[in-house]
C-alpha cells in the first residue's frame, strides 16, 4: 500500500510495565517500584528483610539458611525475554508475568555487607494484581557463592 512504512506498532501489552510491588518470601518481604526503561527492560528498586546468614554443617556437609534476617537495599536491572512471545500467544503479560535474567547489586547496611546476584527468574499473574516468582541463581556476599533459589509471593498495582 502506498503510504505504508512497515514500522511495528507497540502496544502496552508488548512492553514492560512500570509498577509498585510487595511480596513475601521464606524468612523475608520486599517493597519495591518496578520502573520500564526500556521495551523490555525494567530497573527494580527495593527495600527488603533478607535472611543473611548461612551455617555451613560439616557433618552434613551442606549449607544451612538461618533464621538471622536484615534489611537490604536493592537494584536490580532485569531483562525480560520472551516477554512478546507470550504477548503474541495471548498469555498475560500483566504486571510483567513473563521470564527474565536479572542481576540483583544490593546492600545489607547494619551489617555493611555487599550483596550480588545474577539470577534467572519467571513471574507468572494469577490475577489481575496477584503473581508468584521463581529465581533461581548465586548468591554472592560471602567468600563462597551460595544458591539462590527464592519463591515469591507478591501483590503489583
């Protein structure tokens, strides 16, 4: 057709949404604002009480969480990947519902320690303002990388 500069037209279905979070989690919360900066880029500010302290059983010979939390501020820059792939099959994009890699920078204040995790995560909405999220990756701030495997529960609007 004449006129016609093939240009995609984007929706807001087809781009991450800027939104305020609170979610719950074994041995800790998060209150956060998740800010688009891109189609499908977003930057992720939080305030959270994080378990912090891991105990290393030599008879078992495995790490241990303990119940010993603190609070944390946290950026985390996430890049969501197939994020037009759901819009496209009709899947819910709400709320960001959508797979991602992310790389959480954050500190512990009272305990002045750096923390650093690169993760892989997926956000799923059961509705229109409850989701669940998985993140599986390493946890750094200690000599030793940890695992980080974190369910969430959390509430967008």
């Amino acid at each position: 057709m004449a006129g016609e500069t093939g240009a995609q037209i984007i929706t807001s279905a087809d781009r991450v949404e800027s939104n305020f979070n609170a979610s719950f989690f074994r041995n800790g919360f998060k209150l956060g604002y998740e800010q688009r900066i891109g189609q499908f880029f977003s930057l992720s500010g939080n305030v959270a009480m994080v378990p912090y302290s891991w105990d290393y059983d030599i008879a078992l010979l495995e790490y241990a969480a303990s119940t010993a939390s603190s609070w944390c501020i946290e950026l985390e820059p996430r890049y969501y990947f197939n994020y037009e792939r759901r819009s496209r099959l009709g899947k819910s994009t709400q709320y960001n519902a959508a797979d991602f890699i992310a790389l959480r920078v954050g500190v512990l204040p009272l305990l002045e320690v750096p923390l650093i995790s690169p993760h892989y995560g997926i956000r799923r909405a059961f509705n229109k303002h409850i989701y669940n999220e998985l993140a599986l990756g390493l946890n750094f701030y200690s000599i030793l990388p940890l695992p980080l495997i974190q369910y969430r529960i959390g509430i967008s609007f």
